[in-house]
C-alpha cells in the first residue's frame, strides 16, 4: 500500500498550491468586471433535521409549492428559500455531462477498438488465438478492480485531481502499446491501460450524482451510461478503419490524441462538483486543482459562486479520507448485490457477442478488417439508441410513479386534516401546506419495472443471433439481431446503475465502482469461457444458454424489487 499512501502525498501537495499559473491571469483580468456585477445569492436557511438525503428536501419543497425553483441569480441575501441542490443547470450541465461522456467513452472503447487487428497481432506477436484473448479478458478484469483506488481516492479528494491521474497514466500506457513489440509487455500495459482510464465511468457517474436530482437522474444517467459504453459497439468500427488503412499501431496513436484532448477539456471545462469542497456549487474551492478557468470566464457561474467565502455553507458536506474498500460496504447489502449480478450477466452477455462477433464474421462470412469493423455498425446504433430511450423512459415512469404516490399521500394528508381542524370536507383544506415525504417512495419499483422488458429483448435478440450464425444466414439478418442486444443490455445497465446513484447519491463514485467491479469480473470470466462454449456447443447453443441465464437472473431483479424498499428502511433505521 505505500504506492497508495505516496499518491495520497502527492495529491495533498498538490491541494496547496494557492493558484493555478495558467488561470491566475484570468482572475487578475475579471477582477474589475466582478466588482461591477451585483453578487446575489442563495438564501441560506432551511431545515437540516431530516436526516435523510438533501435532495429530497429539495423535491419536497418543488412538490409543495408546485413552481419551478426561482432564479437563483434573482434571490436575496435575506431569503428564506431552501437553496438549490445544484446550482449547475442549462449549459452548465450539459457541458459537465459532456466533458464526463468523452472521457468515460474511453474505458469501454480501449478494449473492442482492437479486435479487428487481433489476427494481424497474433502473427506479430507469434501467438496462439487464446493468448490474445485474454489481452481482453485482463482488460476487463483491471477494468474492474481500477476504479476501485481511483473511486476513493475520488470521495476524498474531489474528482477533478482524479481525472487528471487517470488520463494521464491512460495516455502513458497509450504511447508504450504504440510502441511495443512484446506479447509480455503489451499484456502489462493493457493492465495498465484498463486501470488508468476505467474509474472515468464512476466518477462521471459521481459527477451525475452531485448535479441531478431523482427527477431528471434518469434522462441524464441514461446518456451518461450510454454514451460510456458507446465505445463497445464502434469501437470495432475505428479499430477497423485504422487497421485497414494505417496499421494496427495507428489505434493506440488515435487514442494518445484522442485522450490527450480529452484531458485539456477536463483541465477548462470541467468544474469541481464533489459536495465535500463545493456544497451545491456556490462555494468557491479552497485549491486551484479544483477550479477550472471556466468558472472563472462564465458570466453565470461568476455572478453564482462566492469568492468571498460566503455560499450555501449548509449544503458543504464534511470531507473524508479515501476508503479504499468502501465499495465493499455497498456491495455487501443484498439490494445492491443482487441487481448487480443481473446487471452484471447482461452486460457480459452482450459483450460475449460482441468478443465473438469479430471472430465469426471473419470466419463464417470471410470479412477483412475494414468489413468486420462495419459489421458492428447495428451494435453501436442499439447502444445509442438504448442510451437515449432508457433515459427517457426512467424519467417518464418516475414521474408518473411519483405523482401517483403523491395523490394518495395528499388524500390521507386532507384526511387527516379534517379529523384535526374540525372541517366539515377535504374542500376546506389548503394544500398548498403539504409537504411530500419523498423517503418513502418506492424508488425500487419505478427503476426496476423497466428492466423484465429489456431483459426479453436482449434474450431474443442473442439467441436468433446464434442460430442465425450456426446455420449461416445471410449476414445481414444476425447483425440487425445485435442490435436488440445491445440495445437490451445497455439499458438494463442504466436502469441498475441510476438506482444506485439514487440510493447512494452521497457515494455516487463509490456505487459506480461496485457496477464497474462487478460487470467487469463477470464480463472477464465469461469471455474467456466463449470460445470453449462456442466449440462444445456451437453458436447457437451458447447463446441460447447465455440469453436463457439472463432471462432467469431476473429473478434476482424481482426479489429487490418486492423486498428493496424494506432493505433500504432497515439501513437507514440503522443509521438513525
């Protein structure tokens, strides 16, 4: 652990440097122009004593007064308004969430993106079929233990310093796979490449938790989740096009440019969100790492972050030392353990088709690099189109679940308003006094509900694959199937990932790292057990067993589902 502990130095060093050189003259330069903008800000009283999560008392008091938040560029110094959960909206948000989906897109993009040229690897590397895959199957595995260092370290000291350590240590590893010419060493640089870039997905997903609220979570974490796994479904599509044209080295070079670009926009654009520095925004950070010149440039930001110290202090929430096995802590309840292994054998599912899709279109169908890159098009699309879809969805039935909720919490609420004032009907009654308790919204129940249906078209689709490819059909028909797969797999993911966000929205990293840990051991296994599974029991057989385990895993989805809630109850009881 003493590389850990000299990393911890090295980042606290680092927090105390008191500016950023390249930003200080941006500061010198907008000073004047600060002193002419009216500093407004939010009020600063609202009740702490719930002690349950401080967005649902945001909720609460939309639900309440049914308006929109006031501006907050509009609200006095002396307001008693509850403070917003974020002040990122609009722009702000939508250039936070894409600043994390480009460098999210890099860990499920660096493993596929080479599948095309791994007949050309294995002749230069002079090695076996099995040995090269498992340059996958090692990926997959450091995919999943990666986040596990980077996602604590995260929680303690904010995530921009994070994505900067990932980046940099990805685009190292990038360089050296440019350049090697060992079986051996490439196999320890795709580990290290997996472990540097594979904790963007959760601490874009810790980005998502601290700027979103259960009502718009969903829309957001779909696009989030989707376009992080974009890179399974064209990644073979580029890995093709530059294998064809440049050589197999060029992808590790596109990578290094593609990376690097990525990190000068994590470096301006992206602002610190971790609550434990920022609150909802509104609090200037304390060390240059975490600002970014953006925040310094923008006219809306500006007039709503407090230099002076000053801020939303109540919404500040107290630092923590990096955890390194906090994951373990979430990854134990059964809730959580549970919808990650059905999540879990999805994903791995569409993967496995996606590891042998590369082979069979060679083999069966006699496609070269370029064609068996176009052969993953219909992949890609169903992971777009499932991303946007499943976002969608989720924020459709969470609205309509939660109204419901409120309906009937509102009747017994005039109910007993009656009985208590002494009125003659519920007409009497003001409603504009009610407050909804939120805590107690089957959360469960409007995330889940959706996964049966994903879950069936994902099973379809990989098991008309298979026969498709066992009884080789006209190629067009297996690769529409693929679709459906990806499609199915990428939004069951969504739907198991947002209700972690939304149960631990104050360990949002943390959740996503047991996703990732989870998704990449299964995925890992199951990769290696492909090829062996396709010779015993041919294409069709395998995936046929594979869609028949994923149908029956959700059975695992539906035992949260009916008994999460009581769960979720018994740990908060605990913690009261």
């Amino acid at each position: 652990m003493n590389h850990l502990s000299d990393l911890e130095k090295g980042l606290e060093d680092g927090l105390q440097l008191d500016k950023d050189p390249l930003v200080e003259m941006v500061d010198e330069e907008n000073h004047k122009q600060e002193e002419e903008i009216p500093e407004k800000s939010y009020g600063k009283s609202y009740d702490k004593s719930c002690d349950h999560d401080p967005q649902e008392d945001y909720s609460h008091h939309k639900l309440a007064s049914k308006s929109q938040s006031p501006d907050p560029d509009s609200i006095s110094n002396h307001s008693t308004v509850a403070p917003p959960y974020t002040i990122f909206d609009g722009s702000d948000t939508f250039i936070l969430i894409s600043v994390a989906c480009a460098a999210a897109f890099f860990s499920s993009l660096s493993s596929p993106i080479y599948l095309p040229a791994m007949p050309i690897l294995e002749k230069k590397m002079h090695v076996s079929t099995e040995l090269i895959n498992l340059t996958v199957v090692v990926y997959n595995l450091f995919q999943g233990l990666g986040p596990v260092v980077w996602g604590a370290l995260a929680d303690g000291y904010g995530r921009r310093p994070v994505y900067f350590g990932c980046l940099i240590v990805y685009i190292g590893a990038c360089v050296g796979l440019a350049l090697v010419n060992s079986y051996g060493v490439m196999m320890f640089l795709r580990c290290l490449q997996a472990a540097g870039i594979a904790a963007t997905v959760s601490l874009g997903a810790g980005v998502v938790g601290d700027i979103t609220t259960r009502t718009n979570r969903g829309k957001i974490m779909g696009i989030f989740q989707g376009w992080a796994l974009l890179g399974g479904g064209f990644g073979p599509l580029i890995g093709g096009g530059l294998t064809e044209g440049l050589g197999w080295r060029s992808i590790f070079w596109f990578l290094v440019i593609a990376s690097s670009c990525t990190l000068l926009a994590v470096y301006l654009l992206l602002s610190e969100t971790r609550r434990s520095f920022v609150g909802n925004g509104t609090i200037y950070p304390e060390y240059w790492i975490h600002r970014s010149p953006w925040m310094r440039v923008s006219p809306r930001l500006r007039k709503r972050i407090h230099k002076d110290g000053g801020g939303d202090m109540d919404t500040l929430q107290p630092r923590t030392k990096p955890q390194y096995l906090s994951f373990l802590l979430i990854l134990k309840e059964p809730d959580v353990l549970l919808i990650l292994f059905a999540a879990s054998l999805h994903y791995a599912a569409w993967f496995m088709l996606t590891t042998a899709l590369a082979s069979s279109l060679a083999d069966v169908y006699h496609f070269n690099s370029l064609q068996i890159g176009l052969g993953f098009i219909s992949n890609g699309m169903g992971s777009i189109v499932g991303s946007f879809v499943s976002g969608i969805m989720m924020n459709f039935y969470y609205r309509k679940k939660l109204e419901k909720y409120r309906q009937e919490c509102l009747g017994k609420w005039r109910q007993e308003e009656v009985v208590k004032r002494g009125l003659q009907d519920e007409s009497e009654v003001d409603d504009s006094t009610f407050e909804l308790d939120e805590s107690k919204f089957d959360i469960h129940g409007a995330r889940l509900t959706l996964c049966l249906p994903m879950s069936a078209i994902l099973a379809v689709g990989i098991i008309v694959y298979g026969w498709t490819i066992e009884y080789e059909v006209q190629y067009v028909c297996p690769l529409v199937f693929t679709f459906f797969v990806s499609f199915g797999a990428i939004s069951y993911l969504n739907f198991a990932s947002t209700l972690l966000v939304d149960i631990y929205p104050e360990k949002a990293a943390s959740a996503m790292s047991c996703v990732n840990f989870v998704r990449c051991i299964i995925a890992a296994g199951m990769i290696a057990a492909v090829d062996r599974m396709i010779q015993s029991l041919g294409q069709g057989g395998c995936f046929t067993l594979i869609g028949g385990i994923c149908l029956l895993s959700n059975g695992c989805t539906m035992a949260v589902h009916r008994w999460g809630p009581r769960w979720v109850a018994k740990r908060n009881a605990k913690k009261a």
